[in-house]
C-alpha cells in the first residue's frame, strides 16, 4: 500500500496496485446499486426510465462534474474530457437500466408500487 512502506511497482516490473482495481470496481459497483436501492421511491420515472433517471443523476455527479474538474486542474485535451463525458454518459445510463431491470420489480412490490 502506499503510504506504508511498501513499493508501487513489484520486482517483475507489475503495479501492486493493479489486482486492486477490480476490487474497487466491484465495491462501488455494489455502493451504486446500494443508493438505488435505498433511493428507489424517490426517484422519478417508472420501470426502465427509473433505472435511465437514475444513470444519468449518477453520470451527472460523478463523471460530468469529475471530468470538468480534471481538464481545469490538469493540462489534458478538451476531447480527452468529451470522450469521458461519452465514456460515462453510456455506462451510467447502460448501468442504471441493468439495475432497474433486475432490480426494478422487486424494489416496486416492497415499495407497494405498480
């Protein structure tokens, strides 16, 4: 780890950070469908566009504001930050119906709903 002692590049050239990554992605893969579970009734829409709705308020707080941070502290190309905003835009809005899709009748029939 970082911080502790221990180096960021292993002896066969290899990041000790790397088998990480994964791990990080699937924890905020899980903190992700945690908030639409938690904020389900809120959200507005219904059935997929719940789950679309949900994408985009995700994409807008994450990757939208972090991309703009990102091109006015660092000295990187404004298409870098287009192709980010793509980038996010899809996977947020793809993630948001995966999980309104499998998640979406489940979450209705506990929340009363139609």
């Amino acid at each position: 780890m970082v911080g502790t002692g221990e180096s960021i590049v292993e002896a066969d050239g290899e990041s000790a950070l790397a088998y990480r990554m994964p791990l990080a992605d699937i924890f905020s893969g899980l903190m992700i469908s945690l908030g639409f579970a938690l904020l389900y009734k809120g959200i507005p829409g219904a059935g997929l566009m719940k789950g679309l709705t949900f994408g985009l308020i995700i994409w807008l707080i994450t990757r939208f504001a972090g991309e703009l941070f990102w091109y006015v502290m660092s000295p990187v190309p404004f298409m870098l930050v287009v192709a980010g905003w793509l980038h996010g835009l899809i996977v947020s809005a793809l993630g948001g119906i995966v999980l309104a899709a499998f998640y979406g009748k489940t979450l209705e029939h506990k929340h009363g709903e139609k």
